[in-house]
C-alpha cells in the first residue's frame, strides 16, 4: 500500500492490486477487439515486447504509454482504469474514488465521476513538482477536453502553443495534437480534467 500526502489531498492506492487489474484489462480489451500484439503495436507506437512485458504484469506503464494504448483501442485513459476497477455505482465517495500513480512522473490521477456516470468523465490530477507529461494526438481524438486548475500554476503544451495557467483558468483544447502538462514551478499543481464524448 503506498500513500502520497500533500496540503491539499490524501490520497491511497493499493498498486500491486490495481496495476495487475490494468494489465489483465488491457489484454481483454485487446483480445476482445480480435487484435493481435503485433496490430496493437503498430496502431498505438508501443513496442510489441512492451505491450507484452505490460500484459504479463512485467512492468508497470506510464500514463503516456497507457493514453496511447488505450486510444489504439478506441478508449479513454478513464474508461480503461474504470474498467480495471469493474465498479458500477452511480455515486462514489472521496475515499474511494480510484486513483492511479504514473511510475515515471509521480503524477497521481484520481477517477472522480463513478463509472456508470455517463459521457462525461471527471479526473482530478496532482502534478509534482518539475514534471511532464506527454499525450499524443491520439489520446484526444474521442473526446472533448477541459482543464481547470485548482491549485498552483499549469504549464500546457497544445502542439506549438504553450498556456499558462493558474489557480481557477479553465482551458478548452483545440483539435486534436500532440500536448503536454508541464509543472515548472517548486509545489505540486492540482487541476481538474473533464472529458465528454465526441
């Protein structure tokens, strides 16, 4: 059980138990699309030997690595860790809305909307101190995006334009390009990420 604390939010994950639950998600998800690891691959610019090692409980993938699998699937990044969590209430509490901790970035992303809620998806987000992270186009084709910074300052890379944001902005993406969420500021950055189908 590993536990991040900050001034804002609690927040506790069982890694182990989640990260296995993604890793078997993940293999369903693909053997139920009828592709092969080689197909996953091509589509989605994961090696076949990562996507193995990911399947196989091997490794544990970055947010990044899991955006671009999940949309070579035609899913969300929130759709294929609320499936790993295979819960279907319409209301969850605080303490057990899931969270999920990037093991490159220590980025933490917290599932706040239950699953069975709807189009819209809510993900709150805490970004440490000096980190990046890189979606590519992909990760934004099925979705609409909005960011609302809560707490701290945002860096977001949209393509060749960089945002600058701080406490209460609220960011609509363009079409969908290469972005990038970047803290280069000394404390953590807390924001709010809401997500509807196209």
């Amino acid at each position: 059980m590993s536990t991040i604390v900050n001034r804002n939010v609690h927040y506790c994950e069982d890694v182990t138990d989640l990260s296995t639950a993604i890793a078997e998600t993940l293999h369903a998800a693909r053997q139920a699309r009828g592709l092969s690891g080689g197909v996953l691959a091509d589509r989605s610019g994961v090696s076949r030997a990562m996507i193995s090692k990911i399947e196989r409980g091997e490794t544990q993938p970055t947010a990044a690595l899991l955006a671009r699998l999940a949309a070579a699937l035609g899913m969300t990044l929130s759709e294929l860790v609320a499936q790993a969590e295979q819960d279907q209430r319409r209301l969850v509490r605080h303490p057990d809305q899931p969270t999920w901790t990037d093991p490159d970035t220590g980025y933490v992303r917290r599932a706040v909307s239950p699953i069975a809620g709807g189009p819209l998806e809510l993900v709150e987000v805490e970004l440490p101190s000096g980190a990046e992270v890189a979606f590519p186009a992909a990760a934004y084709v099925l979705t609409h995006h909005q960011i609302w910074v809560l707490a701290g300052r945002l860096t977001f890379r949209e393509g060749p334009v960089e945002h600058d944001l701080g406490a209460g902005d609220c960011l609509q993406l363009g079409p969908p390009q290469a972005c990038a969420f970047v803290n280069r500021t000394g404390e953590p950055c807390r924001y709010l990420v809401a997500l509807a189908r196209r």
